[in-house]
C-alpha cells in the first residue's frame, strides 16, 4: 500500500481541495495521513473525515511590520523539526500540499527525506508560502492558464482545483427545512468565507428588507458574528458555518453572493451558480482575489464589486442585474471547459509515488 501526507491549512479554501481527493485516494488504495497546524480549521475537518492527523508549530511570514514577526520564525523552525520527525516517522511515498504557512515546514521536510512533494496554487499568482515552497516541489499544479508563465516551466501543470464530489448532491427540499425556509422561493447564498467579512455582513443586513421583497436570504457570517435581533425575521437564516449542509444549501440557491477566494468560485463555477463576487481589498490582502475576480469578470462568470464600492446600492444593482441575467451567466460558466482536476492531480501522485 503506498502512502500519503497530504497538508494545508489556516483557512477552509487549503483544505476542502485535500478532501475532494479523499475518495480517489481511498479508491486508488492509498493510506492517507494529514499534517494541520496544532489547532487549525484543518484539524476539526480532518478529523471529521477519519483522517490520522499530525499537528505542528506553525507561524505566519507577514509582510508588514508586527511584533510576531520576530517570534513567528522560531515556531516556524520548530515546525520544520516537528515537519520531519512525523515524516521520518510515516515514510510517505508522496506530500501533497494545498497552502497555507503550515506547508511551508512540511515541503520543505518532504526535500530533505527525499520524499516527491506535489504543491496546489489556487489563485492567479503565487502566495509567499507556496514561493517559499516551490523550490522543493516536483510538481506545481495550477489553476489558471495566466499562472502557468509565473510557475518554473517542467514543474508546472494546469489542473484546476479538485472539488468535492458530494457538492453536486444537494438538496434543495433538505436546505429548507435546516434553514427554516420555503423550498419554491428564490434563494441568495451569501458566503463570506471561512472566517465571515464585518463588510459583506454589514451591507447585506442593511439591505435585507429590500432583499427579502424578492428573495430568501442564507447568509453564513462566520464565527461570532450572528445578529440575534435578527433571528425572527421571516425568510432570512443565519449561520456562523456549515459543513455538509454547504451542497444543500447550494443546491437551495439561484443566486451567491461570495468573496472571491480561489477554491470558492471555482466550485461556483462548476455548480454553474450565477454569482456576485466581492474580493478582499488590497488593504487586508496581496490582491489575488481581485485579480482572481477580475478573470471570472472578463470571461463572464461573475458580477464584480470591489470592497471599497461596496455599499446597499451597489449590491441591490447588483442583484437586480445578476437575477435579470442569470441565463448569460449560466451559458458563459456551461461554455468553459473545466479540467477534471481530481483525475488529473491523481495522476500525478500516483506517479510520483510509484503507485
């Protein structure tokens, strides 16, 4: 039986892409293990899914100044110690890697013992933990065609992401009841990430009586921003965060309202859900869901805000525009040609490792 560690972590977007893997992995006989940082998202999710899990130290390399700067490296080292005891231990035939800084120390190990590691670049360009990883990668799969220039050619490979197979088995009747709505209604899904955004929050609560004159809201805000005042109110849900509940409560939508973070608007678009992209500012980020958006935007996948225009109007115009013209929405996602990622990443693990 050959074996894998698979690794990512700090959001739910460099995890869910590991998982999608989960069932090829267990179908090709693999013998899966998962290394998370100590108290990550990851570690719950993986758990969840049956997975023995390998917790490790793990710091943040910022760009701008902050006093964790200067202690963030020693847990990095230690990682990268703890990164390689846990291999030596395993001896895996592959690493794959979705992101996250508590990769950084477990490719790096992977180089070190001679064991093939696989990295997965969701956006458009390349986040600092996978550059600092790419060096000791063999392989780096990708998910835009513009990426393949940034990437070192022989190792790059256009995958797309690998999405979880059990999205496309949602139920509609099956939302409604969690949520406590009418199935026949209209639907918005708003998604804020992992984490929730204050911002989307703000202007979807402020715009909810007007919203809810067409439409049914499910808006999943993130941990510790519910508003209770509102838990009455006829045809809205809230939810800090779901897990198997998300396919149901795509299946329920007609319309999703989301930021533009890599994984998630590639299952948007294999979902073919019409959809209204809100990406991170260049202030809280390097800008990668602005330039993830902007792609989506031009070949007409998505309606864009940026986080600077976004206000009760703009999204109300959005909507307005969005529901009016769902059908070229829908035509434009069903014309892209979208690779089978799971098949294609399989491939490459399998090898690598020798499979």
């Amino acid at each position: 039986m050959k074996k894998i560690v698979l690794t990512g972590g700090g959001t739910a977007g460099h995890v869910t892409p590991n998982i999608a893997l989960l069932p090829s992995l267990a179908e090709a006989g693999f013998d899966v293990h998962y290394i998370g940082s100590y108290d990550g998202i990851e570690r719950k999710l993986i758990e969840d899914a049956g997975i023995p899990y390998y917790g490790i130290s793990s710091g943040k390399l910022r760009r701008y100044f902050d006093l964790k700067n200067f202690s963030d490296p020693f847990r990095v080292i230690k990682g990268l110690k703890e990164a390689n005891h846990i291999l030596k231990k395993l001896q895996p035939d592959v690493v794959f890697s979705k992101g996250g800084f508590v990769t950084v120390p477990v490719v790096m190990a992977a180089k070190k013992n001679k064991i093939p590691a696989i990295i997965h670049e969701s956006d458009m360009t390349p986040g600092l933990a996978n550059k600092l990883c790419i060096p000791s990668a063999a392989k780096v799969c990708c998910n835009f065609q513009e990426t393949l220039n940034l990437l070192p050619e022989g190792k790059a490979v256009l995958t797309g992401t690998p999405i979880r197979s059990e999205l496309f088995e949602g139920n509609a009747s099956r939302a409604a009841q969690f949520c406590g709505l009418e199935a026949p209604e209209p639907t918005i899904l708003v998604i804020g990430g992992s984490s929730g955004s204050m911002v989307i929050n703000k202007i979807v609560r402020e715009s909810l009586d007007e919203i809810l004159k067409n439409f049914q809201v499910i808006h999943l805000c993130g941990k510790g921003n519910l508003d209770e005042s509102l838990n009455e109110k006829k045809g809205y849900a809230q939810f800090e965060y779901v897990s198997k509940e998300l396919r149901d409560l795509f299946a329920l939508s007609d319309l999703v309202i989301s930021r533009a973070g890599a994984n998630a608007i590639c299952e948007l678009l294999a979902l073919k859900k019409p959809n209204i992209l809100i990406p991170l500012s260049m202030a809280a980020s390097r800008g990668d869901q602005i330039l993830n958006a902007k792609s989506f935007k031009k070949n007409g996948f998505s309606y864009v805000i940026e986080e600077e225009e976004l206000s009760t109007t703009s999204l109300l115009n959005a909507i307005r525009d969005v529901s009016t013209h769902k059908g070229q929405y829908i035509n434009a996602m069903n014309e892209c040609e979208q690779a089978d990622s799971v098949s294609i990443i399989m491939k490459l693990i399998k090898e690598l490792a020798g499979a």
